[in-house]
C-alpha cells in the first residue's frame, strides 16, 4: 500500500492525465469542424451581408464583384443580397432591439431603431449562371434580423423596411 503523500501524487497524476486527454479530445473535435469547412450562421451572416468598410454604391460592377467575391455564384446566382455599410457592433447590437415576427412566421427577428446605410443587389433579367449580373441600389433604411446563439446575434437578414 502507498503512503498518503504517494498517493495524492499518483491521484493528482491521473487526474492530469485526464484533463490532458480531453483537452486533446476538444481539440481534435475543434480540427474536424474546421476540415469540414461548416459554417456558422452567424459567419454566413457575416460572408453574405456585411460590407462595413466600404459604403454604399450604385455602381453595378460592386454587387457583381461582391456576390462573387463572397460565393453567391457558386452553382448558381443568388437572385438578391442585402449588404449592410455599418460596424459589425452595431448590426449586432440590433438583436437587443424591437422583437417582431420574421416573414417565416419564427420570432427571432428584430427591427433596427435606426436607418442604415444598405446596397441592396439583384440579378438582371438577362443574367444567366454562370455570368451571375446585377444591379445595385443604395438605400437607407431599418433593417430586420433574425437573431439566435449565444451571445445573442444576428444570423439572417429578413428584410428592410
């Protein structure tokens, strides 16, 4: 039999190891969801309509570069995309805003209190894929999110109004 001390030595030991082996377990775990490149929904958000550094443009050749840049053309074009020309804070900060109903019937969607700079882009009538066109328009206008996590941010733009 051990003494005391030998023993709380070899129990803290394996006590170590324990947590060594699941940290490693959460690491792993950590490295398979990034090799199967799954997106959250909150960085799709992000990829798909958050444009803070530039501001709005009518210029047509914006929403062709930006819907490409941001693979909206990939396998087919994406009839219409809503960039929004605020801080990532901002947008975020309206999940703690107005609570309404989405279009889908959920209620996880929030109104901005706030008119924001927006480029809203649709696909021209003659536009086939794989040469996705579109066309732009630069609005002001509040926004609706649908909002869900934690933290508490938006996942997918409903509309504007």
């Amino acid at each position: 039999m051990l003494p005391c001390a030998k023993m709380s030595e070899a129990t803290m030991a394996l006590k170590g190891s324990h947590l060594m082996l699941l940290l490693l377990g959460l690491f792993l775990a950590e490295l398979v969801h990034q090799s199967t490149g799954k997106e959250s929904p909150s960085k799709k958000f992000q990829r798909q309509h958050m444009d803070p550094e530039n501001s709005a443009s009518d210029d047509t050749k914006y929403c062709d570069h930006m819907m490409k840049a941001r693979n909206m053309t990939k396998g087919r074009c994406k009839p219409v995309n809503t960039f929004i020309h605020e801080p990532k804070e901002i947008v975020d900060a309206v999940c703690r805003e107005t609570n309404i109903t989405c279009k889908n019937g959920q209620s996880n969607c929030y109104q901005s209190s706030q008119p924001m700079s927006l480029t809203h882009c649709r696909q021209t009538g003659a536009s086939k894929y794989p040469n996705c066109q579109y066309r732009g328009s630069d609005i002001t206008k509040q926004i609706i999110v649908a909002c869900e996590g934690n933290p508490y941010v938006p996942v997918h733009f409903d509309a504007y109004v």
